[in-house]
C-alpha cells in the first residue's frame, strides 16, 4: 500500500509537526510527505501543496491512500470535502481521517460520515459568524466603536489640515506627526 500523508496548517506561526507525530505514533509509515500553510477555507485543488498530493497519488500504481489526521485538514466545507474524495475515489485512492478511526472516507459510508460531520462543522462556523454579528450590533448599540483607533486625535487632525494648507507636502506632515502617509493623504483627499 502506496501511503502519502498530508499536514496543513493555516498560518506561518503554527506546525505541522503535531500532525507529523500523531500520524507516527498512530504507526503511519509515508512513502510521500506533503506539507504546507494555507487556510482551510482554500479549496482544497487549489493548495499547492494539496494538488501535489493528488498528482503523486495518481502517478502511481496499485493500492494507495492518503491520510490526514482530522477532516478539517481537507477543507472547511461539505462540497469542497465531497468533491474532494470524490476525484480520490475515482483515482482509486482511499482516504483515511485518522480522527475517524479506520474508516475509509471514498467508501458509501465514509461519505455519508464527512456529509454529516462536514454539516455540523459547517453549523458551528455559522454560529460563530452569528454569534460575532450580534455582539458587534450590541456593542455599536452601546455607543461603542470597533476597529482600529484613529491614529490622530481631532486636535492632530486640525494641525494636519493647517500643515497641508500651508504647502507642506503629504510626506512631511505625515512625517512631522509620525503617521503612515495614508493617515494624512485621506485628510487632504477630504479637504
């Protein structure tokens, strides 16, 4: 059996060592290893290191499979999952979701498993986004302001606007008040 593992992670501060380990400890023995940091919300085909994966896998011959060690590593959504096992499966490669146990996911029911598990992922994510939408209302509600704080107070402002109105350029107000150019170019873009 032709086994390739794939670990992803999301951001450049995060590893895929974890993933690499638990594979090991779960006596995974890769004959390929792919890896690579980008979010789960890319489709799966279009992660480099994914369509990699893919290609070695179909490039060789007889029993082969991928392994991941939780589904959420193949992709955030039911149809990119789905559609996913769905190109394997047709390579004749099964997937396996070391989370899952043994379960190969190409099968009928490891599909059916991924659609309900990708379906009550999908409700989590959902509820966060909603969750997040009400507090962000409750909070602008209150009075308050999200976001970045301005960088320059209404008294600063007015100091830039009479710098700019004197003929200093953009660059040495912004540098004068130690603030990005694109604080005081939108202060004179109003003006």
């Amino acid at each position: 059996m032709i086994t390739a593992v794939y670990a992803r992670v999301s951001t450049a501060d995060q590893t895929t060592e974890n993933q690499l380990r638990e594979m090991e400890a779960k006596g995974i023995v890769p004959n390929m290893t792919f890896t690579e940091t980008v979010s789960g919300s890319v489709a799966a085909m279009e992660r480099p290191a994914f369509r990699d994966t893919v290609a070695a896998l179909k490039a060789v011959s007889g029993p082969r499979r991928l392994v991941v060690t939780k589904l959420d590593r193949l992709g955030r959504n039911t149809s990119d999952i789905l559609g996913t096992l769905d190109i394997l499966g047709k390579m004749g490669c099964g997937v396996v979701v070391l989370q899952l146990g043994d379960l190969d996911l190409t099968s009928t029911a490891g599909k059916l498993m991924v659609t309900m598990l990708a379906a009550v992922a999908t409700m989590e994510r959902d509820l966060l986004i909603e969750r997040t939408h009400a507090g962000l209302a409750r909070a602008r509600s209150e009075g308050k302001k999200g976001g970045r704080p301005e960088a320059l107070s209404e008294e600063r402002k007015e100091i830039a606007r009479g710098m700019l109105a004197s003929g200093l350029s953009v660059k040495a107000v912004a540098g004068e008040l130690g603030v990005a150019r694109a604080t005081v170019a939108k202060l004179k873009a109003v003006a």
